[in-house]
C-alpha cells in the first residue's frame, strides 16, 4: 500500500463523506478497486452530473435540477399552504403520507446553535418572501421534534405571526401502532394536552 | 427530490458503496451537495484516478500503481521469507509493526464459502508460483484467526508443503495488554498449547 498515492488520495476523499472514518474509507476503496471497478466510474460519474446539475429550487429551495422544482412547477396543489420542512428527505416523506396538498418550503438546515446555525444562516428571510407572496394562508411548521427543530419552529413562528400569518405546528402525540404503556412521559404528557 | 434524476442517481451510486443503505447513501448526497460541493468533485476524480492508475503488484499482487510495488521493488528485505496476508490492510498492520523485514503475498481475498470464494478463486497458483522462485526458504501465514482466515490458511499451507517449503502461521495466544481473566478460553487454550 505505501506510495500508492492514487490509493490513498481516494481513501481520503472517502473520509469527506459524513459518517466514514478512516476503516470505512479503507474498505470502501479497497472494494471499489478489487469488486466493484465499474461502480467506481459509476459514482464518479454521478458526483460530477450533481454537482453540475443540481442547484436550489428558486421557489422552495429544495434541490433541483431546473430553476423551479417540480413540485413547485405543480399547478394543482393548494396555493394557501405552505409547509415548512428542514430537508428534502423530510419533504419526501411527507409527500408519502398523501395527506398533504399544498407547497412546501425547505431550509436546508436547522438553528444548531453547536454547529453554528444561528437564525441568519437558516435564510428566513427567503421563507419570508415566500410565504408573503399574498397566496399563502397558513405556514405550518414540520421542523422536527428535537431541539434545534423546535428553536427553529420557534423562531420561525414568530416572525411569521409577526407578519399576521397564520401559523401551525405538525401535532404532537403517540405515535400510531403504539401501545402507551412503551411511550414516553413526554409524548404521553403532549399528547394529553393536544387531545381533541 | 421528485424527479432531480441527478440526485437519485447519486445516491443510488452511493448505495454501491459497502455498508451503505439507502438512508446513509441520501445522508452522504445531500451532505456533498449542500455543504461539500468541493469534496464531491474531489471525490470524483480521486475514484476515477484510483480506477484508471491502480493495479495488482505482478510480484505480490497487492494494488500498486507501477506494474511492481514498493515493497517488492525494495532489495533490502530479507527474500527468503514470504508473508502471506489477506489484504492491503493486513499488510499494513504488518508493517507498522516494524517486526518483520520479508516480503509479502497478498490473497486479495479469503476462502470464503458462503460468498462463492472457493480455493480456485484465491489464485493460490500465483502464490505457489512467487513462493517457488527459488529464494524463499519460509512462508509466514498470517491469514486471519476467523473461520476463513483458518480454512484459507489450512489449504494454503497444504500445498505448500507438499512442494517441500517451510510453512508457519502467526502465534495464536494472549494479546498484549490483557488480564488473563477476560481473555476468551479457546485462545487461552491456543496459548497454552503454544506455549514457549
């Protein structure tokens, strides 16, 4: 392996990838050169067509590889609602759910004050333009229900109220299939106040 | 993400690489393109300079760039003995060792049944080949100490010395550092066996 500086140029460039340390990159290389060649040019390719060809949405700044998202582009959804998510993933599970109609916005992040997400980096003020557009009715806030999801639903809140929004949160409460012997005190405690 | 054909196909070449499922594979786009664009094009070169440069050392089979490694290539090293390893990474370890001063033959592999990898499919010819130059007087096994590790060195060995070479495997026995009231019984059984 020494002096093997394609090698180990690829081993570190594995390392960029979040969640792979040192071994993993080393397996991951070592599987690519010796079962998987193919697949090596494969991701290349696909690395390189997504960097070119994937920018924000200009509407909900979700990816995209047209200027405006096809959901976006979608002239049959629910003008009044705006739902706002931290990422597509989350964006796509609501879309699964099939309970769901309107726009979406994506922040792409969350405030994380550790990481050194403050408000200003999340781009509220995109979110604010958008959901000041006239059409929009009601923003209802899908952040999740971690800590930095919750700040940011906060801090989202209020500037939107601010602006006489109306503005909603994704209801809290025991998870469907659950038996609330197993559920925790908080979602049980949640869950009593949010009855209906 | 519906219909970004660049991002889908991305993590679904991400999804090639081993231990990553799908929701690491989305994980690892979405990081690259939101906050690592930089590292995605790193990336992509240093697999396609990895695929295009690396190849198997003639000599050791281990991935090297020039048609014999460094290792080979180096004439101070003792050539009467020959190390037998599973891959570069064992080799690795070998050599941070600073304990042994031979060369080496890398397997590229292990006798792996459930996987399809039989004796034929470890090129035990190109060993048996390297070991028969005529100057190597010992072959050292350090194939692993796992159920594979052990049926390839069992039948390695076999033929080995039945072209009347000298062929040894790493001790089993106590690792450094350990209190010999946590150690596994079957290696404190190794160790008393081969006890010196």
């Amino acid at each position: 392996m020494a002096g093997s500086g394609a090698l180990e140029t690829l081993v570190e460039a594995l390392r960029r990838l979040p969640g792979v340390g040192q071994k993993s990159a080393q397996r991951m290389a070592y599987h690519l050169l010796q079962h998987d060649r193919l697949g090596a040019g494969v991701l290349a390719q696909a690395l390189e067509r997504a960097v070119a060809s994937v920018q924000h949405c200009q509407r909900c700044h979700t990816f995209s590889e047209a200027p405006v998202c096809p959901v976006c582009r979608d002239t049959g959804r629910d003008r009044r609602q705006l739902c706002v998510v931290e990422s597509p993933a989350d964006q796509a599970a609501l879309e699964r759910t099939g309970s769901y109609h309107g726009y979406y916005y994506v922040l792409m992040g969350r405030i994380s004050p550790i990481d050194g997400q403050g408000p200003e980096q999340l781009r509220a003020d995109g979110l604010l333009a958008r959901a000041l557009d006239g059409e929009v009715e009601e923003v209802i806030l899908a952040t999740s229900f971690t800590a930095e999801g919750e700040a940011t639903s906060h801090v989202l809140g209020e500037s939107l109220r601010a602006r006489g929004l109306k503005v909603t949160r994704l209801a809290r409460g025991v998870p469907a299939g659950s038996e609330l012997e197993y559920v925790d005190l908080s979602t049980i405690a949640h869950a009593l106040v949010d009855r209906r």
